[in-house]
C-alpha cells in the first residue's frame, strides 16, 4: 500500500473517529418543575430559573403535532441525514438573488442543533450546524429529535416547548389538541417574534389555514376536519398554568426541582376535592377559622388520588402556604382506635369488655369526659364508638404505654418518635402530635390488611402495612410473600375496630354527627384537641381513605374547631365524591365463637346468666372469663342477703347477681335502671363478705395530690368523696385520728389538709371500715414523700 493511500485511509479514519466523537447535542438550560396526574395532565408547574415556561422534553410528540410540524417545516424530516441538499440549494439560490439572507434551507435537525447552540447566521456557522446535524441523525432516532425539537421551539414571550405552549395558549395538553390548534403552534416557532397572539392575529391565522389545506390536499384531514379547523378562533392571550396542587408544587420543587413528575393524583378528583375543602373554609371564616386539609387515597395501593395541602385564602397572615397534611399536629382522640385494636390483639379486651368510666386521677394527670359525666362503665366498642376518654386513659395505663408507642410506630405513626414518658397519659387524648398524612396512612393500611386477609385465604401479605404513596405504583417483581402472622395488627383486630367505628354515636363536642347516619359501611373518627386548636376527621370504606384537618395554622383555638362538625360534613361530602363500597368483611379464619356475658362482655363465667354466642378474636385465650357474676345466697323470701350460717340450706335462694365495684356501680346504675343492687343483709347478721360496699373516690390510695389555693393565693379547703353501696348509709370520716365529721347518701366532706402524710379513715353505721393514705402538697416540684 503506498504512502498516498495510507494517509488517505488513515486521514478518513480520524475523521471518522473526530466524527463519531463530536457530542451529541446538548441543551444548557434549566427547565420547569412539572406535575402531571395519573393520566400525564398537568396539575401545576413552576417556572424555570431563567423565567422561561420551558417543560423538561417528553420522549415523544403527538400524532397531529408530528404531522403537522413535519409538513409545515421540513416534509423530507423522514428521508434526510439531517440535511436536505435541495433546500439548501434553494435557500442559497434565493439568498442570491435576494443579496441577503432570507431563508437558510434548514432541516429540523439542524433547527434542534441551532436551538441548543444559538450562533449568528454564518456560512461557517452552517457547516457546523450541517455536521453536527448529520452527528445527531446519526446517534437519536427520529422521534428522538422531532421530541427535541418540540421541547425546546419558541412559541413567543417566555413559552418555551409544545406542552408549556400548549397549556399557556388552549389549557390542555398537546395530545388533547384539535388540529386547528395543533396548526397554530406548528407555525408559531417559524417566526415567534413577528407572529405573536393578540397583536398579528391576521398573519398568524394566514399561516395556520395555509398549513390546514396543505394537510387537506395532501390527504392528511377530511374536508370536514378542515371547515370546522377554519372557523375556530386563534386565542388572544397566554393564560396561566394550571395551579391545582400548590403545596405539592412547592414540594418537589425543594427536592425535584426542573423535573416532570407523574403523581397518583386524579386531576378531577384534585379539583372536586379542592372545591369542597375551599366552600366549606370560607364559611368557616366567618368564625375566625381560616385553613383546611384533605387527603383522598386507594386502599388497595395506597396511591393519593387527591392532595388539598390547605384553603387557597388571599389573606398574608393566615398560613395559607403551609402545607398542613405533612404538618405534625395535636392528635386529639384520633389514635383511640389504635390502642383499641392492639388491646384486642393482645387479649387485654374483647370488643365488649366493660370498661371503668369512673373519676379517676392519676400523679399529675386527671382525665375528664367532655361531657363531665360518667357511665360508671361501658363496652368498649361503644366506648370507642362514642370517644371517651376516661376508658381510654385507663386501657392505656393497663396495656402499658411503652408498648403503645412502639406499636404506633409500627402502624405508620413517623411523628410520635419520642419515649413514652414524654407523652404520659395524655397520650391518648392529644398529648403526642401526627400529621394527616401518617394518619390516612395507618387507616388504609388497617382496611387493606384485613381486605387481603379475606382475599387470599386467611394469609397476610408482609407487604400490606406500608406508607401512602404519591406515584404509582409499579407491579412487584416476583411473587408477593405471605405469612401466616399478621405484620402489624391482626384481620380479626382490625375487623372490630373498624365495626366499632361504623356507629355514627358520637360525644356532645363532636356534635354534627348525626347528620351523617346514611353513611353507610364507612368506619370514620373525628377528633379535637385540646383548647380547640385541631379538628380532625378520618374515615376509610372499602376502597378509599379520607382524612380532613380544620383550624388555623397559627394554633389560634376556635370554639368552632370541633371534629364533628367542622371536619366532619367536608369528609362525607369528599365521600360522596367515590364510588360506592362494599360491606365490611368478616374474617372468619381469626375468629372463635365462644360464650360471651352480655353484660360484662368478657367470656362467660361459670355464674354469669344468659350467656350468648359470639364471634371474637382467637387472642380471647389471654382474656379472663366474668368476674362480675357472683352467687349470692337469699332468704326463703328473697328480700335479704343470707347465709349458711344463718339459715338451712336447702331453705335459701342462691341467685347470680351482676356486682360491679362500688364507685362503678354507684355512677352505672344512673343510666342503667335494670341493674340490680344486692339485697341487704338481714337484719341482726352481718358477713365479712359484704363485696367492697364502700369505696373512696377521692383522694387516691397512695398518691400525692396538690392542696387547692384560693384567688388570693392561700392553700384551700379541699374536698374528698366516697361511695357506698346502701344509699341511705351514713358514713364517719376521720383524718390523722381527728373525728371529721359524718355524711349519708352523698359522701363528700370538705378538709383543710396540712402538707405531709395524711391517713384517713372511713366507717359505716354497721363498723366496716377503709383506711386510706395520701400525701398533700403546695406543689408537685419537689420530691414526694414516702408512705410506709
């Protein structure tokens, strides 16, 4: 081979090398942060950081937009290189005899190059744009290109790109078109600056009907699709981008920002929801209560369908930005189900457990009903069903509160992430803070538990307890893995709980509930916290979870913040918005019928009375039968108390009687009129078994209460309460030995206790006797004395 031709072959090859070597095209800008919904419609957008609406590139155009564009700019796009001698040749021929240059021949391949590296129209310029061209053709598909250049055309002003152009000139997107429309934007880049909306409205209509006839003639749009594309108008002006999740928006622009996001959200459902959340806080505004929240997700994936981060106000100062469904928040009553289902997990309950609903004070922390009444004691899943609190601080004390806060944690709960001596008690009445987000979360994730439980044969998928989702979700890779342990809480758990919360009875600060008796299968929550700063409502079916926050971002308490009727009427109408739901299913495989009492609600005793079948959780094994249900031996007549030691035998009555604790009894048999008290004692016979007939209520065994000062600031008299079981009973009190004084039927007397040890003793008018100690103190900051 000689010389020539070796530096000829390798001259070729480092061109060819040079060639391959050249970048492919890049674009040096920043873009828009872009939202779009499930169906890719844009939900809301940001500009980009040089004040461009400039959408980050699709990987494809539409079909119309592709025909059009072709047609109007370079009909050869298909067939060239990236170059078309020809056109460059008329361009040149033209430029000639013109003396200037008035058309530069380019393809659409060479108009991406020129967009991505702007230069002055240069003969050098060109060569470098037609290498670069025929690099690009080389490297991208077609579609790869033509989607280039649909992102990054200019179609006047700051609207950069089809879809931005799109949305700021018809309010949809490019594929929603009509071909008028799809026409206007394919001329539009041609000349962006000369044929500009509301100022050359003639020569940019002249160039779209040119277009359209051109698509006409050659076949590409009938006659009719032409006549009606030529009576539609050109609109006059851009128009705003869609706005409909605003804290979204500022969301991803924090951690996505110039990237195009498809969410789960269903833009329909995003501004119904958006539209009830905003009617109902204007009318709130006429109580000083300016925000509202709401989320709408799937059961089965967890996928939000609607996102309203708060009331879209006009007023600065109100908090409108913040986006309260990510904002931790006083919880109110709204973990109750929580404890509820993990004591029946546990055994600790059955779903008609009685539970004390009693005064009941613990060190620092004295729990109170709304309504400032107690039932003495209630089923629990009434309790629930009405939002007591007493029976709920009380079940907390007894499941352990340590426990508790690992659980919720388990169940989805990121925000209670402290120790439980942190929270305390209070725990279960708004002293831990959840944001909107975890809590429909954790509800989901319940209904979506039991719902698989009962679709794949009694197993749990380890995968059902899971946050909420803002993307779609992707189909799982291999199969899903099942265990016959329930990954958080159990189906028959959950099953009750949320047959509990199917009742509409709701407490007096939740008023507004029975609005909504036609609710159907919905298991629903309200809550409000403490001073009125929160009101909360969550509700799940079979398919959908909702969860709504009133109040104001500021913590400014409203007497108007109540779940009930505040949260309450925007979660059902959001309700009424989704198809309607089926039946809550029952899971047989976790259930045992057993013999329940129906007035304890515990497993049958060996005494108790009328005793009924139920379904119940397999857990029942840990629970205790009856403890309630007592023999009581009567006289021949029935009027008095006896015993063997008394009578004969086989001359008494031996009857199950119900017997609750004094205190209990003496508050349950209020509201319970066919309770029945025990028969007193025959008259001249005691017995040491008399069944706790008198019980002090106030102070507490043991504990150390704080001594009551007046308005001027000096310690005060306090007042202490008992109970007996005989209501006409006279009771004598007596404090450190010291003779206080006597009471009969209601028994409470006042003391002016000094501070240290007090022991009291309490006797009735037949000797039995309690003797109780407490310590009392002007404050509870320094350390508590012991008591021996």
């Amino acid at each position: 081979m000689s010389k020539r031709r070796k530096y000829i072959l390798s001259t070729l090859a480092i061109g060819v090398l040079i060639f391959f070597f050249l970048p492919v095209v890049k674009f040096n800008v920043t873009y828009s942060t872009v939202l779009s919904d499930r169906n890719n419609h844009l939900l809301a957008a940001h500009i980009a950081e040089d004040e461009q609406w400039r959408f980050p590139p699709a990987d494809s155009v539409p079909e119309k937009f592709r025909i059009a564009i072709i047609h109007f700019e370079d009909e050869y796009f298909k067939y060239h290189p990236g170059v078309n001698p020809i056109s460059l040749s008329k361009a040149l021929i033209r430029n000639v005899k013109q003396g200037k240059i008035v058309s530069g021949g380019s393809t659409i391949t060479m108009q991406v190059i020129r967009l991505a590296n702007p230069a002055p129209r240069t003969i050098a310029n060109k060569i470098k744009e037609i290498i670069l061209a025929i690099r690009m053709e080389a490297s991208l598909s077609k579609d790869s290109i033509l989607a280039l250049y649909a992102a990054h055309a200019p179609f006047g002003g700051n609207t950069v790109g089809l879809e931005a152009a799109s949305y700021r000139y018809f309010n949809r997107p490019s594929h929603e078109l009509t071909w008028a429309e799809t026409a206007t934007l394919a001329v539009l880049p041609n000349s962006p600056s000369l044929v500009h909306l509301g100022r050359s409205t003639d020569t940019l209509r002249q160039k779209r009907d040119r277009l359209l006839n051109k698509l006409f003639n050659k076949g590409l749009i009938s006659e009719t699709e032409l006549q009606l594309a030529l009576l539609e108008e050109l609109p006059e002006q851009p128009g705003p981008m869609p706005n409909l999740c605003p804290h979204l928006l500022d969301y991803h622009i924090i951690r996505h920002r110039g990237k195009h996001i498809q969410l789960s959200i269903d833009s329909e459902l995003q501004h119904l929801a958006s539209s009830i959340v905003e009617r109902h806080s204007k009318a709130l505004q006429n109580n000083e209560i300016y925000n509202a929240a709401a989320i709408i997700a799937s059961v089965e994936t967890g996928e939000v369908l609607a996102y309203v981060g708060n009331s879209n106000g006009t007023q600065k100062d109100k908090g409108y930005k913040v986006d309260i469904i990510r904002s931790s928040r006083s919880s109110g009553s709204v973990l109750k189900p929580f404890l509820y289902a993990v004591s029946l997990q546990d055994g600790l309950i059955l779903p008609t457990s009685l539970l004390p609903d009693i005064p009941t004070y613990y060190k620092n922390y004295i729990p109170r009903n709304y309504s400032k009444s107690y039932d003495g004691a209630v089923h629990a899943d009434r309790a629930l069903a009405r939002s007591l609190n007493i029976p709920f601080v009380r079940l907390l004390n007894d499941y352990d509160g340590n426990r508790f806060v690992s659980d919720l944690t388990k169940l989805g709960f990121t925000t209670i992430n402290k120790p439980y001596s942190h929270y305390g008690l209070s725990l279960i009445l708004g002293g831990s803070e959840v944001t909107l987000w975890d809590l429909a979360g954790s509800f989901a994730s319940m209904r979506r538990t039991l719902n698989q439980y009962i679709e794949h044969d009694g197993m749990y998928p380890t995968s059902s307890f899971h946050p909420l989702r803002l993307q779609q979700s992707k189909p799982q890779a291999g199969k899903e893995l099942f265990t016959n342990t329930p990954p958080v809480l159990g189906a028959s758990a959950i099953y009750f709980t949320l047959k509990a919360l199917t009742s509409v009875e709701r407490p007096p600060e939740e008023s507004g509930w029975e609005h909504f008796g036609s609710s159907g299968q919905i298991a629903w929550k309200t809550g409000t916290s403490f001073g009125y700063r929160d009101a909360w409502g969550v509700g799940v079916s079979s398919d959908f979870v909702v969860a709504v926050w009133v109040g104001n971002a500021s913590g400014e308490g409203r007497p108007g913040i109540i779940g009930g009727s505040a949260a309450g009427p925007i979660l059902f109408e959001l309700f009424s918005l989704l198809p309607s739901n089926s039946a809550l299913p029952i899971p047989h495989d976790d259930l045992d019928e057993v013999m329940v009492c129906p007035q304890s609600g515990e497993r049958a005793g060996p005494y108790c009375t009328d005793a009924v079948a139920r379904l119940v959780p397999k857990t029942i094994k840990k629970s205790h039968p009856c403890s309630y249900h007592k023999l009581v031996h009567l006289s021949p007549d029935g009027r008095y108390r006896s015993n063997l030691e008394i009578e004969d035998g086989a001359l008494l009555i031996t009857k199950s009687y119900f017997i609750l604790p004094p205190v209990i009894e003496w508050y349950y048999r209020k509201i319970n009129p066919s309770y029945q008290i025990l028969p007193p004692f025959k008259p001249g016979f005691e017995s040491s078994d008399d069944y706790n007939g008198m019980e002090l209520i106030y102070p507490p065994h043991n504990t150390t209460v704080l001594i009551p000062r007046d308005l001027n600031g000096n310690l005060s008299r306090m007042v202490i309460k008992a109970v007996h079981r005989r209501e006409d009973e006279t009771i004598y009190w007596h404090l450190n030995g010291k003779y206080l004084g006597s009471t009969t039927g209601i028994h409470e007397i006042e003391i002016l206790p000094e501070r240290g040890i007090q022991r009291l003793s309490l006797v009735d008018s037949r000797g039995k006797r309690i003797q109780r100690s407490f310590i009392c103190a002007d404050d509870l900051t320094g350390k508590e004395k012991t008591i021996n």
